[in-house]
C-alpha cells in the first residue's frame, strides 16, 4: 500500500497530533511524561517513522482534551 504515492495514515495522524499539541502548547516531551513513554519513543512516532497503537491515541486523546476520532485526519476517511 505505500507504493500507491500516498504517504501512509501514520504520517496524517502524527501531523494531527502535532497540531493539537502545538494549539494548546505541548511538547513531545511533556506528551511522553503524560503518557509515560520515553521522549525517543513519542518522537518517531509524532515524525511518522513509526505508528501510534490504539492505546497510545487513546492516552494522547485524553491529555488533549480531544476524542480518538480528532486525532484522525479528515481525509483518513476518504484515502481508499
């Protein structure tokens, strides 16, 4: 599926992710401590080299104040 020329979801939501967390002025690093994961571990997932699991997005969404849902981009639903 990543040949297709798309980037993959996980890039959409970390850049979703990002975007909250730059709206209420969150560091990754704060995210990791709320979320208790190493700063490394939230990096590479908040640059899209790795995935966030569901229970990662669950935790994230909490902090933020926000639903799973708003942490999924709205394209997400139209990328088939």
């Amino acid at each position: 599926m990543e040949n297709s020329g798309r980037k993959p979801l996980r890039y959409h939501v970390a850049g979703e992710i990002r975007a909250h967390l730059g709206r209420q002025q969150i560091s990754g690093a704060k995210l990791a401590q709320a979320i208790d994961r190493s700063e490394m571990y939230v990096s590479r997932r908040l640059n899209g080299r790795t995935s966030f699991d569901l229970d990662d997005l669950e935790k994230i969404a909490d902090v933020l104040g926000v639903t799973v849902a708003d942490l999924m981009p709205v394209t997400a639903a139209t990328q088939r």
